[in-house]
C-alpha cells in the first residue's frame, strides 16, 4: 500500500497542473470568442466526459498531460474562415492565449505558496539565515580551496549575502564548475576559487560545508546506546567531552574520531544542561548508508513554524517564485552549455518520486511542491519552441513583424521538426529517469 502513494500523487499533482494550465487557454479562448472544442485531462482515447455547449469535457486514458482543441488551432489545417476559429482572430488575442497557460500555473504557485505561508507551514530555521559554516568536510572541494569552519559566505557568483537556500542550490547547479566564493573571516574579506563535486543519482555539486546550526534529536532509536543513556526526542545536543557542536556533521565526525569509547554529552532539554555518558557502537545506518560508529539517533533540523499575515505571506511567495524561477533558467542555461548532467531533469518517474516522498511528509509539503513544479511547467511551456505555448507566442510575434503570415510549408517543416525534437527529448528523460530508478 506504501508503494501506491507514488502514482497517486503523481496522479493528483499532474491532474490539478494541467487542469490549471489548460483552464488557462479555455478561459481567455472562451473571453475572445474562440470555439474550444476538446477540454481534455490525458491523452490518447477518451474515457469519460460529457458534452456542454461547443465543448467536449473529457478524461482521456493517458494520464501524462492534457489539451485544450481550439476550432482551427492547427496550423497545418485549411481555414474556413469561420469566426469561431482560432486562426480568424487578431493576432494579439491569439498571443494572450498562448500566454494564459502558463501564466495560470506561475499564478497557480504564487498563490498556493501564499496560502500556506498563512495557514502554516515550516522549515528548517537555517534556510533563510546568512551562510555561516559550521563545519567542512574533510578532503572536500571547500577545505582544498582553503575555506573554514566558521567563515561567513558574504557573496557566490555574484550574488551578495546569500542564505543557505541559494547557497545549496548555486554550489548543486555547478557541478565541475569554477565557482567563486568571498567569505568574511575575522573582519577581513577572503576570495576563493572552488569546482564542486558531482554526486548522487543527479550529478549536481557538493564542496562539502555544513551550515552552523543546533543539532536536535529528532528520533531515538529503541534499544540504542542513545536510549540507555536516557536521551529524548527533541534533545539539542551542545558539546561531547567538552568539544562544541556547530553542526550535526562536526558531531558524526566526532563519534567516527572516538570510535568506541564513552564519552559525555551535554544536552539542552526543557531550557535545562544535562550531561549523561553514551558509548557509541559500530553499526549499520539505518538510513542505508555504510557502517560507522553512531549512538543511536535520528537527527533532524530545528524547525520554525511560519505562520504570516496576507501581505507578507504574499511578498515571501512572490520572493521565492522569483528566486527559483531564476535558477530554472540557469539550469536550462547550463544543460544547453552542458555543465551540468540532463541527469538533473526529472521525468515523470522522477516527479512521481518527488510527489510520493512529498505526500509522505504531508499535505503541507505534497502542496508546496506541487506550486514549484508548477512553476516548471510554466517556463518549459514558454521555451520557443513550435508546439509549445512559447513557440506560437514567437511564430505570433515574428507575423506582426513581418505584417503577414509565415509561409505554409515553413510552418509544417518547423512543427514537423519540433515534434520530433521534443519526442526525442522525452525519450532520452525517461531513459534517465529509469536508469536512475534502477540503479
């Protein structure tokens, strides 16, 4: 029954995007006079539906998408010069159109980030904090280019005064890239060179630093050395044999340091020190990673509850659309520089994968990652490329230039190449998403 979650939130998050999309070029068709004759969720053959008006409402069998048929939307089709037909109508309005689409969805994740900011939501306190290293990995990128626990990240690729959360997603975008750093270390400002590591089933970049934050216990595992030393859930850990922890990586190394011996803990529970001794043992993590020494624990991130009036909540969402609109652009930027892997792109195994470990986490988190990968679809759609909402747009635009139509047979050698462009394009995403499933 765990296994099911994937595909029926796939399931759930694609259908509300397309209906959003979609609705999108209904509406603003409907509002200039257009005759929409197919409304549908999926593809391929139709399932069930009903008939209002002009329109066919359907559910088709295949559930990767959906379509909105316009009275001679098609470019390869003859005109009849009907006035419902898209074609018979001016070409700005055949634009706004066009647009509605994705402008539904980057209205769509303005909005439902909005609404979550003010009902509730939370998230890791460090994210939006200035990029203080607590601690670097050994051997890392970070610590080859000379970068320390304890240095403020004041500036990464131009960007001045970054948070963690841009932070992580710069360094995860530049894997094998030069990419420069300015840290601030005792009043002084240092620059620094550093070509992150590529990891993972994605191949995005790590160098290896940690942020300065608490480390918390978020779970104690029953029987564990942890629990015979009387640790809790919710135990913020500050020192072991006197050593301060600024961050859960300085810990873990620490125990691999230690190995077996016992060793005491200071720990903040209920705003009262506690020290108790612990000896760590060497075993499995349960997470699936190799042996190591551990006591037992979980550990997790402290979290802030955000919880924001209307304006607010609104200037936050607006923020973080903007931000990560940006960095999909440069992603695409990248791929089509081949800087990064096109294993960083998802298919629609790997957003049925997002979309299930989202709902696992909760509504909440199954909601916010449906409005980012809203914002997706959106600016995929606006690529000018034929076939997509982008390419009409440019094709549109090119037309009022030129004062007249582009010729016929160009049309349908563009189109006919885009189609397969984008077939070929879907097939090599899916090969990837496979071949990262099962590995």
């Amino acid at each position: 029954m765990g296994f099911l979650i994937y595909p029926a939130s796939f399931l759930v998050v694609l259908g509300v995007l397309v209906f959003v999309h979609e609705f999108g070029h209904y509406a603003v068709a409907k509002l200039c006079g257009v005759r929409v004759e197919v409304f549908s969720l999926g593809f391929g053959k139709r399932i069930w539906g009903f008939r209002k008006g002009d329109t066919d409402y359907r559910i088709s069998i295949l559930p990767l998408g959906g379509y909105v048929k316009m009275s001679g939307e098609n470019p390869l089709e003859s005109r009849t010069g009907d006035p419902g037909e898209f074609t018979s109508h001016p070409r700005w309005q055949r634009f706004l159109i066009a647009v509605a689409g994705p402008a539904m969805n980057i209205l769509f994740a303005i909005v439902v980030l909005t609404g979550v900011y003010m009902i509730r939501d939370e998230e890791p306190i460090f994210l939006d904090q200035s990029a203080v290293i607590g601690s670097v990995s050994t051997d890392s990128p970070a610590e080859k280019a000379g970068i320390r626990p304890g240095d403020k990240i004041v500036q990464l690729e131009g960007a001045n005064s970054p948070t963690w959360r841009l932070v992580f997603d710069k360094i995860a975008m530049n894997p094998k890239q030069q990419v420069s750093v300015k840290v601030e270390r005792g009043g002084q400002v240092l620059p620094f060179t550093v070509v992150p590591k590529a990891v993972g089933k994605e191949q995005t970049g790590t160098i290896g630093i940690y942020p300065e934050e608490p480390v918390m216990v978020g779970h104690v595992i029953p029987g564990s050395p942890a629990e015979k030393a009387g640790l809790r859930d919710g135990d913020e850990l500050l020192d072991i044999n006197g050593v301060s922890l600024p961050s859960a990586h300085t810990f873990v190394s620490l125990l691999q340091e230690i190995k077996d011996k016992p060793v005491q803990l200071t720990v903040l529970r209920d705003q009262q020190t506690i020290k108790t001794t612990v000896t760590p043992q060497y075993s499995d993590d349960k997470e699936g990673g190799p042996k190591r020494y551990q006591i037992g624990i979980n550990i997790t991130d402290k979290i802030k509850i955000i919880h924001l009036p209307a304006g607010p909540a609104f200037s936050k969402a607006l923020t973080e659309s903007k931000m990560y609109s940006g960095l999909i652009f440069e992603l695409v930027g990248k791929l089509v520089e081949k800087k990064i892997s096109l294993n960083a792109v998802s298919g629609p195994i790997g957003i049925a994968q997002i979309s299930g470990e989202a709902a696992k986490q909760g509504g909440n988190t199954l909601v916010k990652v449906m409005a980012l990968i809203s914002l997706n679809l959106a600016i995929f759609n606006l690529f000018p490329i034929p076939i997509l909402d982008g390419g009409l747009m440019l094709m549109l635009l090119i037309e009022g230039i030129m004062r007249r139509d582009i010729n016929q047979q160009v049309k349908e050698r563009v189109y006919q190449a885009a189609f397969v462009f984008l077939v070929l394009f879907a097939v090599v995403v899916i090969y990837n998403d496979v071949a990262k499933t099962l590995s």
